[in-house]
C-alpha cells in the first residue's frame, strides 16, 4: 500500500545534522498538513481542528471492538497521557466510525482513564478517511471481511502535530521506544514558538 510506504520512508522523521563546528543537532521535519476537519466527540459534542489550533497533540487511530493491536495503542497513550504536561492533547480517532458512537467511544475513554485532554472523534467516514490517509498518512479501510474485524485497516503509529496542525513525527506504537521518543520530540514542540 502506498500509504504503508510513504509512512515507512518517514517514520524515522527526526532528522540528525551536523552543524560546522561537528557538534549533533536535531531538527523535526514538516511530514504533512492536517487539514481543517469537523467531527464529533466522545460527549457528542462537535470537536474540530479549531479546537486544536495553537496546540500540539498526538493523534492515534482506534476502534472500541478491536481484537488485536488497540488495547496496547490505546494503552500506550494512557502512558503518555499519564507523563506528559497538561498542554499536549490527546486526540483518538475511531476506524469504524458507523459502529463506534459517542456513547461507546465514551465507555472506551473511562476504560482507559481519558482525562478531559484526551478526545476521541467519531463522524461520517469519508470525512475521517480523509483526515486520517490525506492529512496524517495513515492507511485507513473497510473490513474486507465484515464478520472479521482483524481485516480493518488501520494507522498503527502516533503522529505527533504541532501548533500549526503540521505533522512532525510518526512512531510506531509497539516500538520498545515509541512512548519515550514520542515525550521527548512533543517536549521540544511545546518548547517552541510556533
């Protein structure tokens, strides 16, 4: 898939120079724009990218019926949640938006102790197709199996967005590293004025 690849090529999106006197610097590459976007939270309450404007969050992708990897992504971003100041948000997109309602993307949030900086979104799917793939190159389909929910398609790494809703970095979520590194890059973006 194009998308898988394009991800590949830029997972590793903390770029390493050298400056003149031979000593390391770090600069985070712009990986793409996140386009303006209206959705619908956990609470029912429409949530959108003005909600997030100024701000750096890091985006994950999930669904509330997932038999496989989704208990850990969603885990690992309770650890974030948990170690990182009060201004990084923390925004969770459903994959199965037409299964997923607020009610149910709420339940999910209270299992994995979502603070009121944590959203989880929910909208029509071409909406969130587009947001997901176009805006956060992140694969997103169908199950091509309807009785088997393994065979949806979806982003398994965090992308991390800075103020300017600009994707800065892309890490997979079951790397032994994942959380720390995403921490560390969102600490740098905070740092900074946009």
């Amino acid at each position: 898939m194009l998308i898988g690849s394009m991800v590949a090529l830029v997972a590793g999106s903390v770029i390493t120079r050298r400056n003149h006197q031979g000593s390391k610097s770090e600069e985070m590459a712009v990986l793409s724009k996140v386009p303006t976007f209206e959705l619908t939270d956990q609470h029912g309450a429409p949530f959108g990218s003005k909600n997030l404007d100024g701000q750096v969050w890091v985006a994950s992708f999930i669904f509330t019926r997932c038999p496989t990897i989704c208990p850990t992504f969603t885990a690992k971003m309770a650890a974030i949640q948990r170690r990182s100041p009060e201004e990084l948000k923390l925004v969770s997109f459903t994959v199965d938006p037409e299964y997923d309602t607020p009610e149910k993307l709420d339940a999910y949030a209270t299992k994995y102790g979502a603070s009121e900086r944590w959203s989880f979104l929910t909208g029509e799917r071409p909406a969130i197709t587009k947001l997901i793939v176009e805006g956060m190159m992140q694969p997103m389909d169908a199950p091509t199996d309807p009785t088997n929910l393994a065979s949806l398609v979806h982003g398994s790494y965090f992308v991390l967005i800075d103020q300017q809703r600009r994707a800065r970095g892309f890490y997979k979520f079951d790397e032994p590293e994942s959380v720390e590194q995403v921490l560390k890059d969102a600490a740098t973006l905070l740092s900074t004025t946009p």
